[in-house]
C-alpha cells in the first residue's frame, strides 16, 4: 500500500498516482495525484491528455473498478478508442507503466517518508 501523504492536520492519506503511458513512445501523457483512486479522478487525467496529445486509438487497462466499469466503456465508445483489458496477475501485460512505476519508487520516492 501507499503512498501516503501528511497533511495539515498531521495525519497520513493514502495517495494514488494515476498515469497514462503512451506505448510507442514511453512519453507519460497524464499524470495526477488524488486521494481516491475513482473513476472521477481518472477521467480527470484523461481529460488532460486527450486535450494536450489527441485520442488515443487504444486504451490499455487492467482490471480494477477505475477501469472496467461501464462509464469507461462509454467514454470510449464516445471518443472512438478501444478498451483492452490485461489478463488479472499478468504485469508482463502492462510491462512499460509497471517499469515507470518501479523506477519513480526506486528513484523519486526512495528519499519520501511515503509510509
């Protein structure tokens, strides 16, 4: 779990680090952090990169609720993108955004209290 963020009141949040990876070129498209990890916070970041980059023709997710939902269906539908959804427990599907991830852990976060 994490990371956490400390707040005003001293407490630790939870954060959830939403990112959207182009495939072709590893160039990070969206990116946002929030304290829930929502359909609403998602469409957030996509709202920002499909301004800034276009409509992706493909959308590669795995399955969590953010993703396989029916509002993300339609959204797709709407702007013309095809949802592909990652076999459950395969990283090696989403291989390029798990790297991203490990090397901002490893890198960025290593000198956080992120816990």
């Amino acid at each position: 779990m994490g990371p956490y963020l400390k707040t005003d009141d001293g407490k630790k949040h939870q954060v959830y680090i939403i990112t959207l990876i182009d495939d072709a070129s590893r160039l990070i498209v969206g990116i946002d952090v929030f304290f829930h990890g929502n359909f609403v916070n998602l469409m957030s970041v996509i709202k920002s990169a499909v301004a800034k980059y276009g409509r992706p023709q493909l959308f590669n997710f795995d399955n969590g609720r953010s993703y396989k939902n029916k509002q993300m269906e339609l959204l797709a539908a709407r702007i013309g993108s095809v949802i592909h959804y990652d076999q459950p427990y395969s990283p090696t599907q989403k291989a390029k955004i798990e790297r991203w991830f490990r090397t901002m852990k490893d890198q960025w976060m290593a000198g956080l209290d992120i816990r």
